[in-house]
C-alpha cells in the first residue's frame, strides 16, 4: 500500500483524557503518545507518519526511543496531525497535566476556582489567542482603560482588531497609550522571518504598516493637547512575548514560540494582586526596561 492511500484512523476523544495519556503529554513522552494511539486505534506507524508529517523511520525511532521529540515545531505538527483537543495541546506544549475540566475552569473562573496557591495571580489561560480574544475581546480590555501598555512585534490587538474610533476616543478622554514594536527596520525581526519561514519583508511591513497607523492617523487626528498621551518606541531585541499591561492591574502575556504562528501560541491573563507568586511584577519589569532600552521614532 503506498502512503498515499494509507487508510485514516480515528482517535476515540476519550483517550484524551486517560491518565496514561495525560502523564505522556505532561513528560512530552512522544513514544507513549504514539504507543497509545496506536494501542487504541490499531494505526500503523505508516498512517502515524503521514497525520504528522513524519516519515515511517521516524515514527520507529521516535516509538522505540531511540529518537526523543523535544522541538516545539515537531510537537505542534503532531498536535494538529492527531487532532488534539486543545486541553491535550496544552498539556503538551506547556509541560503541564490538564484535563478538560481544568481546561474550563481556568477559561471560564466563573465555573470553577483557579488554584491560587500554585498560580499565583494568573486568573486564566488559553491554548491560542482566538480563544482570548473571544472571551475577551478589545473593546472589553480597553474601553474603560485609562493607561495602557504593549510591548512585542506587530501589537496587533490594539493596531487591526481595535478600531480607530474608540481609541481616539480614548485618548481625547485622557487615557494614555504606550506601544513598543519590534523595529521593523532592525536585524532581530529580519531573522524572525527567517526562523519561522515568512517571507522576507512580510513581518517588516506589517510592522510598519501599525507604526504608521498609531504615529500618523491616530496622532494627527488629536486634538493637540492629547498628542503627548500616545507614545511610539521600537526595539531590536529577541522577542520573548508579547505584553500588555492595563491600568497597572491586568497584564496579558502572550509567548511566542518557534515555528509557530502568533494566533496558535498560548494567552495567560494575570491579575495584580497581593500573591506572593504573582507574575505581574515580572511581566511589568519586563515592559519598563524595555521601554527604557527602547528608541524613540
């Protein structure tokens, strides 16, 4: 049989959630993930191969031990190749055991209490940035904002997916705004679009094209007394995550990580509080040396 026309294979959901599975995924032990499926649905290391875009000696090296999966690009191919559900993705790609209950008590607090003493002051945590944008969309971080501050490579929550309008409005109403982009013209987003295979230029214009459109359309469109409130800076410096900090009480942290694209990596949302554990210090730390780093355009 070529590989072609290999036949597909069906991974029962419930398999998802077995603790044997759940204890592969948190060790990132790829062989028993494999192992697993194949116990459940009788694929053969062939049909393995193509869902994940591995070749069959792959998928024999990797089941037997003698090759261990450790690149985030590799784990998130074979994440999509076998459908996984997104609470076994982030077991996965974040090394920590969630089920699919837990999954929903950390997306929706109102369902169910986030363990303070291990968390800290983290109050949610999304597999990707469409499920935070949807259960906190813009409009709902910025609206009755008064200080914001991003920092991270394009900004796009704030430059595509808020509109005009209301950030006009409220920087006219004496809110303040803080943005640090990667600089589009320096060497650290060049190699960016070379790790993560975009073709040159693309990440760059993107960049710019939001630099542009906070410096020029917005500024110009104040009145003159609130132009002072929107600051624009850049940096050229490795690209940790992108932060974004409201009213010195909110931050949200979203990772990047390697060949994968901004929208498929993991949102955590921290809220200030007293914690000892608390990652908002950090993550505020973090932006202000940047921003003292940074250069003015």
């Amino acid at each position: 049989m070529s590989i072609r026309t290999a036949p597909p294979f069906t991974i029962p959901h419930l398999l998802w959630e077995t603790s044997d599975m759940l204890d592969a995924l948190t060790a990132r032990d790829i062989a028993q993930v494999f192992r697993l499926v194949q116990r459940a649905t009788r694929a053969s290391q062939t049909n393995l191969g193509i869902a994940t875009g591995l070749s069959q000696a792959q998928v024999s090296e990797i089941t037997s031990g003698a090759r261990r999966v450790s690149s985030i690009h590799v784990l998130s191919r074979i994440c999509a190749g076998l459908s996984m559900p997104s609470h076994a993705r982030m077991t996965l790609l974040l090394g920590e055991r969630h089920s699919a209950s837990t999954e929903q008590d950390l997306r929706h607090p109102q369902l169910g209490r986030v363990d303070r003493d291990r968390l800290g002051d983290v109050t949610a945590i999304y597999s990707n940035r469409s499920d935070f944008t949807a259960a906190l969309p813009p409009h709902v971080l910025f609206n009755q904002a008064r200080d914001i501050r991003a920092a991270g490579l394009s900004l796009n929550l704030i430059c595509q997916q808020y509109a005009d309008n209301h950030l006009l409005k409220l920087l006219a109403a004496g809110g303040r705004l803080r943005c640090l982009f990667l600089d589009p013209d320096g060497a650290t987003i060049r190699q960016l679009e070379r790790e993560d295979d975009y073709p040159e230029g693309h990440l760059s214009a993107l960049t710019e094209l939001n630099i542009q459109n906070l410096a020029c359309r917005i500024s110009n469109r104040l009145p003159a007394e609130a132009r002072d409130r929107l600051a624009v800076r850049v940096y050229d410096e490795s690209v940790r995550a992108n932060i974004l900090l409201v009213d010195d009480r909110l931050c949200v942290v979203q990772h990047y990580l390697p060949q994968m694209r901004g929208v498929d990596c993991p949102t955590m949302v921290i809220e200030r509080n007293a914690a000892p554990s608390g990652l908002y210090p950090i993550f505020d730390g973090m932006f202000s040396s940047l921003w003292e780093r940074s250069r003015q355009l």
